[in-house]
C-alpha cells in the first residue's frame, strides 16, 4: 500500500502587517468591532510587484528544506490559488521555474478558500495512483488585490500569505499519511461568494462581495458535516482527533463548527487572529505554524476542513 506522507511544510507572510489601529484612519471601524465579530486583530499584505508566485515560492522552499528534498526531486507541483499571477500560464509554473523544480508537473487548483483540502485530496490520488511520488502541495493567495479597501465589511477580513507542504510516496502499512480526503461543490450558491470580475465576464479582477450571513451558516453546516462524515467512512471518531486545522474564515465560524462536531475548543487550531482570511493559504499557513511550534506532532491525528465560494468544502484527515 502506498501512502502519501507529510515530509515537510513551510510558510511565508508579506513582511507589511497592516493593524485594525491602521485600518481605523481611514475606514468608519474600529479594533474593539472588528475583533468582536471576526477575531481578527491583523493581516499581511503583499508588497507593490509582489505577487502570488513569489509568496508560493517562498513557502515552497520552507517545506522542502525542513523535509530535506531537493527542488529537482519534485515531479508535482499544485498550487491552490483564486488570485494566480496571470490568467495564464499557471502561477505554478513560475513556482516550478523560481525554485528550480525542472520539468515537475505544475497546475494551478482553484477551489477559492477549500482550494488547499482539494489540493490534497488531489495530491493523495496522484501518489496512491504511482502517477506521483513527490507532490509540493501550495496554498498561497494575494487577496488584497480583490479586495475594495473602501468596503468597511470586506476588507477587514482578508490577509495575503501561502503555505505549503511536501508529500512524499511510502510504500507499507504504517501509520503515518493522508488517511482520506473528500471534496464537494455547489454551483447554486455562487451568488454567496464572488467577484464582480473575471477575464471572461468584464476583462478586470473586480471586488469581493459576500453574503456574510449565508456563508457563514453554509460554513459551520458543511464544514462540520463534511469532517463527521469522512470519520466516519474511516472508522474514527472526533474524540480521536488530535487538532482540527480549519479554513481561517473567522473565529465565530470556527467555534461553531467545533460546538456542533462536539470537539474540545483546545484542539482548533487558530491562526485567523494574525493572519486573517488568506483564503487557500489559510490551512497551510496554520499547519506551518502549529508544527513550528511544537503543537502538532509526529503520529497526530490531524483534521483539515474549509468551504469556500462555489460553493466548495472538503475535509482531509492526515496521521502527521
């Protein structure tokens, strides 16, 4: 049996944090308000000319240095973004040429903010199939580029950033990789989630918009659901779970979808507070960080999960 094992796993944050203090000179907002409905308290921004490939990139590395691979033995790149460099080539074809990966498979997964858990369930098919043996999964987005800073409810939630982490081919019975991993998707609601641009529709990016109420009822539903249900298909239950690292939308989203999986509160890893909504960068960058840490650890139990426009949702369980 071969199974997909996290070698790895890396991040990057733009070196600009913009507070709520800073957003209270010019916006009708306050740090008492925003924290209240979202938990936030601060956010990365990219820098002019920095781009979603060069965060990607960075996180990238981080990964493949911590799992001791060279770029060259990297034979898969996927990068889940909603905010890609160009509308082509791939943003992760300029990964590929920035770190040096050779001639690595490289495609972009655009899943919006569940882009990450599809990576994964992507990469896991790839290596149990043997089409892959070294997969770079990446999440990484500059959402600051598709956000109108005039917006008092938009803007304060969303942050740029990327992580990432190397998945690896081990053949045997042991313990350790991707458990399981489900995707799902919904095209009804795609009024709930989107930007009023694209290529295609008005040749710009356009804004954001959000139905804020719908999403986040959608959110802790099919989140929660989408998690018992593939614990279920593996015979495991949430008392078995060591940390849950959900889509960092938003602390009262997050709290939710623990009261209603009946987990420990102790157990959610969060990183929304300092980073923000990153969107596909939001459960990489929180599993960067809780294993810098010390919090997640060799033989874990770990659960990721995330609904994002589309509506998409997913759930991945990984023995770390």
């Amino acid at each position: 049996m071969i199974r997909a094992v996290v070698a790895g796993c890396g991040s990057y944050l733009p070196s600009r944090i913009v507070t709520n203090a800073d957003l209270e000179t010019s916006l009708d907002t306050n740090d008492a308000w925003i924290r209240e409905r979202t938990g936030i308290t601060q956010r990365h921004i990219a820098a002019e000319g920095e781009c979603t490939s060069d965060l990607a990139a960075k996180a990238g590395a981080v990964a493949l240095a911590q799992a001791g691979i060279a770029p060259t033995s990297v034979d898969t790149i996927l990068l889940a973004t909603s905010t890609p460099d160009y509308t082509f080539p791939a943003a992760a074809t300029l990964v590929q040429q920035k770190l040096g990966c050779g001639h690595a498979v490289a495609m972009d997964v655009n899943g919006a903010c569940s882009g990450f858990v599809y990576a994964m369930s992507l990469a896991n098919a790839l290596i149990r199939s043997g089409q892959s043996t070294t997969v770079l999964v990446i999440g990484a987005e500059t959402m600051s580029r598709v956000v109108d800073w005039n917006d008092r409810g938009i803007c304060i939630l969303f942050g740029d950033g990327a992580g990432a982490v190397v998945l690896t081919a081990e053949a045997g019975e042991g313990a350790r990789g991707v458990i399981g991993a489900e995707m799902f998707s919904d095209g009804s609601h795609v009024e709930l989630l989107k930007t009023s641009g694209g290529v295609s529709a008005t040749q710009t990016a356009g804004f954001l918009h959000m139905q804020g109420k719908e999403v986040f009822r959608h959110a802790v539903s099919k989140m929660s659901e989408s998690s018992g249900h593939l614990l279920a298909a593996h015979g495991l239950d949430v008392s078995s779970v060591d940390w849950v690292v959900p889509h960092q939308a938003n602390a009262r989203i997050l709290h939710a979808c623990a009261e209603k999986l009946g987990l420990d509160p102790a157990k959610l890893v969060m990183t929304v507070d300092r980073h923000a909504n990153t969107s596909a960068a939001s459960i990489p960058l929180a599993l960067a960080t809780a294993s810098s840490d010390g919090r997640v650890k060799r033989g874990d139990l770990v659960l990721l999960t995330a609904l994002g426009a589309g509506l998409t949702w997913g759930s991945c369980i990984i023995r770390w």
